[in-house]
C-alpha cells in the first residue's frame, strides 16, 4: 500500500522489554492541538503510525516500526479546565517492524511526500528491537520546582528548513495546571518530544508555545507534566514511581512559589 505523508511529532520511548515497547507523546499530534479542529484522519483506521529513530545529526530519520495508539480516544480528547485546549497526553505501543520507501525522512519530504510500505511485521519483538533504550520517568513534583534544569528535544518539522533533531536548555518558570513553562524553544515538530532533567529522566513533553520566536524575552513555551498521566493514559503500571509521602503531602502551589533564580534569565 502507499500512502501521503501527514504530519510528525516527536516521543520518547519510556518502557522497553523483549515483548514490549511504549512512547510517550503528545495528544494533539495524533487528534490536534484545539479539541474543535480535531484531526480525525490521524488517529484512524486507515492512518499508519510509522516510527523514525534518532541515528545521528548528519542522517535522516530512518523509518524502524509502526505503532498503535493505546490511550482511549475520550481520554486524548480531554481538555483543560478552560475548554480551550487538550491535556496533551498519549502513549503508543510498537506494533511490530516496518520498512519504507523512500527508506528515511529527509530534506525531500514534506505534506506532499508519499510513502510506500515495502514490508512490515506484525511480531511486536521485532518492531521493539529496533527501538532505543527507555527514558525514566520523573513524576515527582520536586522535579519541577521554580528554577529547576530542564531540556527538550524534538524532531525538526517538514514546515521548518531545519532538518535535524534540535535540543535545547533552560529553566522551569513554574508549574500551572499541570503544564510546566520554561523558555525552552521548540517548533511544530518538537510536539510530544521529551522534556527532561538534569537526570535525563521525563518530566513532561512538548506541548505548545505562545508563538513570539521573534522575541525571546517574550517567548515561553508549555510542557505537560508526567505528574498528569493516570493508568487510563495506557502504560504499564511499573513504568510509575510512586511518589514519597512528604510529596503527597506537599501541596503544588508551594512548590510553584518557590523565590526565582536569577540564573534563568
């Protein structure tokens, strides 16, 4: 079969065994951004969810396996107090290996690029080789203290000249709702890439950011915390850390209000 290039985003594998493999991303990459403009063809029967792995700046993004989204579809619909926009959330399961042609996402490829797929299996071990070792998941809300280290990747987008995974470093401004702000630059194809810290452990993803690239003292940018996912969102229970007492017992607002460190700016 064959088929039209859609979109991309970017994820972070969290959980990988012999069996198993689960990524963590971000809702709006497979039903979009604003719960209105849901895209409906991206998270349908007849989309495939193809896998590219990071291999190096200077090689394209390799096609390895495709996966299948395993959070429940009212669960990646559900939106934020306001109504406005998504919470942002979705974990894919590989479904086993695939093979493309043209073979890897390159300089050549944008929303008109057709693919055609030149083999794929269906055995989840195989898909699972081919896929990095996991990332830890830090859902402490010590992680997200005012001030904290924070770094996030992502995949460049076919809408960007930009054709390389991009990475960049900055502080946490704080924690609202559950999104965590930063000036932290990212782009379309960053969506649902890994927001880490200092350990290299996620503590959020990509989620969105209030578009001023042309003024960086201005621009900030929106990271769903890993604090928000529930068993429902689709991943193992032992992928958790249980948070220790004195953290339950914290109340978030505290940790928000925590004095600003002049180093962040």
């Amino acid at each position: 079969p064959t088929g039209r290039f859609a979109d991309m985003g970017s994820g972070a594998v969290v959980k990988r065994d012999a069996g198993e493999c689960y990524i963590l991303t971000a809702a709006h990459v497979l039903v979009g951004y604003r719960a209105r403009r849901a895209r409906d063809e991206y998270a349908g029967p007849d989309c495939l969810l193809t896998l590219g792995v990071y291999e190096g700046d200077a090689k394209p993004a390799r096609w390895v396996a495709w996966a299948s989204c395993v959070t429940p579809d009212s669960l990646l619909r559900s939106c934020s107090d306001d109504g406005a926009t998504l919470q942002d959330l979705a974990v894919l399961k590989v479904g086993g290996a695939l093979a493309l042609d043209p073979p890897a996402y390159g300089k050549a490829q944008n929303a008109f690029s057709r693919f055609e797929v030149a083999a794929r299996s269906d055995d989840p071990a195989e898909g699972v080789g081919r896929m990095p070792p996991p990332l830890e998941l830090d859902r402490s809300r010590r992680a997200l203290a005012h001030g904290a280290d924070l770094s996030v990747c992502g995949w460049a987008s076919w809408r960007d000249s930009m054709r390389q995974l991009y990475l960049d470093r900055s502080r946490c401004l704080g924690v609202d709702s559950g999104l965590i702000r930063s000036r932290l630059w990212v782009h379309a194809g960053s969506s649902g890439g890994p927001c880490v810290n200092a350990a290299s452990q996620v503590v959020g993803v990509v989620s969105h950011d209030n578009d001023a690239h042309a003024d960086p003292k201005r621009f900030w940018s929106s990271h769903r915390a890993v604090t928000e996912l529930t068993p429902e969102h689709g991943l193992p229970p032992e992928v958790y850390e249980p948070e220790t007492v004195l953290e339950a017992l914290v109340p978030s607002p505290l940790l928000r209000c925590l004095p600003p460190s002049p180093a962040m700016y």
